[in-house]
C-alpha cells in the first residue's frame, strides 16, 4: 500500500543537541530508497508503507545499537484510494 | 523489538462523527493480541513492535475496503534499552 | 472557545526519565483548573482554549526556571461547532 | 518567549480534499507576521510562543465562522533557553 509519512525521532536522554541521531536517522531513510525531504520538524518520505515502518524499525534498532538508550518517534501516516498519495500533492 | 506506542486513526472525508472507524480500529488492535488502552485521544499498546505496524496497515486496509476514501493515523513509538518498555511505566 | 486537547512535554537532554519534569507539567494542568485526565502516553484535557495554552506556556517557562534546557511538546486540539467538545464524548 | 511550532490542520466530516481549508489556515498564518514554511505535512513557523498560540485559535474560529463543523489540529513546539530557537538550526 502507497502512503506518506513524517517521521520524527526524539533521543530521549542524551544530549541537547540530537542533530547526530537525526543525520543517523535521515540517511536510514534515504538508504531504504524512500523518497525523503527532510523539514525542520522531520523528515516527510513516501512509498510502500510496510518498506516506510521497516525503516522506522531500522532507526531504532540501529540508534540503540549505537549507545541511544530511549527513542520517542512521531509518525503521521497518510493513505486514501481516490489517487495515489503523494508529497507532492499534499502542496498548494 | 519491544515497543509501546499510541495510535490515533483520523478518516478525512467522512462524517463529522468518527465514532463508527475509530471502533472499528480499536477492534482491530484488540484482535492483533495487543495490550490496549482506549483513551479519549487514541489507543495506547504495548507489544511488538512488527505486530503494532502490522495492526496500523491491516486497519489502514480494512477502512478503506469498507468505503472510507482517506485516512490519516498518527502514531507514537517508544522504546528504550535500560528496560522493557510497557505502558503501565510510564504513569506516576 | 470550548477545547479538547491532549499535552505530551518531552524534556530534551535531561535523563532517560523524564518523570520529574512530567509530574511537574501534570501538576501545572490540575493547577490551571483544567480537567485532566493522565494516560501512558500523555494528559487529556479539557476547558477554555486560552486557557489550555496559557498553562502550555507556563509548562515551558516553569520547567526551563527549575533547569530543562530543552523542551518539545506535543499538542493534539479538537473543536467542533455541532456540540460541547468533552472527553468523555470521545470514548466509545 | 520564542518559539518553534510545527501546525498542522484537519477539518472533519468536510470533503476528502482539504486544500480549501489548509490555505485558508496558511493564510492567517502569514498574516500573523509568523515566519511560516509550508511542507507537505503541515507548516512550521517561528516566533512569540503565545503569537503561535493567538494564530492557532485564529485559524479554529475563522474556519467554524466559515462553517467547517470539526478541526483536529496537531502542533508541535519548541523551546530550549541555550539559544534562539529557529527553523533554520533545526535543518542540517
């Protein structure tokens, strides 16, 4: 199934600056081969819903791995049946 | 992976009442074995978190096979590596 | 204007717990007179819309006074025009 | 006290398309003097936190007086007392 998405992702615990975590986060998505834009509250990508939540997944286990030890993600997941959801056609 | 998560399921283009939809995704969640508590601005479950993602899409699929055009969920994701992450934690 | 809403204020570079700084943001709701209702995953209220942002507000100020460097929260706002929005006419 | 938000806007029970009422709230938006960045889902801007909160509830009455029966609105808002809080340093 075809959807959008706005991903953010919080390291909860480290530092105050998370631009580290999200760099991490931001090239996850782009090595899934989402189309991704990233804003300054998140990353917007679209594509196969099950490859966006694998990527998700894949943050997760991946900035764990590395030393975050708590992570709170905020996803806004978009799907509809009239057209094909895209990022393009969420703009005016 | 462990997770806890909040999920808030928004038909668009519908009626003004979403009451018929959001039952129909907390009887989706509860079919999925997750643990979970319906509140009065979404469900919060805890469990896998594959099995959570796979519970998003199946109401995602389900709404719209049942006539619902667009839909838009929000969700939130926890988890944590000091310990098992589980909704009763995080009350005080 | 009559509102629904839920709060959920994620402290940014304190502790993996952050049940210190949310004790305190649940504290300042019950102050503000607001009906609050705690859940795992945030606090539902509800009251005047002013007044739901006046107490955001004094969340951030209090928390950044006593120390929290950085802080993210997260707003859900419903109003409608048909009838009252309540908390409990959300529930099922 | 400044502040960075992410506003994001949904009528309910009106049509599938919400493009009608997404510009009218970028609108008031840009009419508060806000700084305002329209991504494709939803609009950050920077500024006074309780000018934010005045643009909000501008944006709630306006919509209701043009007769959309229900909005859903997710914000998300920044503070942090390290620095100014802006758009810009959030983007790597």
């Amino acid at each position: 199934m075809k959807a959008v998405a706005e991903i953010q992702v919080i390291p909860i615990g480290s530092g105050v600056s998370v631009r580290t975590e999200v760099k991490r986060a931001h090239g996850i998505l782009a090595e899934a081969g989402l189309q991704a834009q990233l804003h300054s509250y998140g990353t917007n990508v679209e594509g196969d819903l099950d490859e966006i939540f694998a990527a998700v997944r894949r943050i997760h286990e991946t900035l764990h791995a590395e030393g975050t030890v708590r992570i709170s993600t905020f996803l806004k997941i978009g799907t509809r049946t009239d057209k094909d959801p895209d990022l393009a056609g969420k703009l005016f």
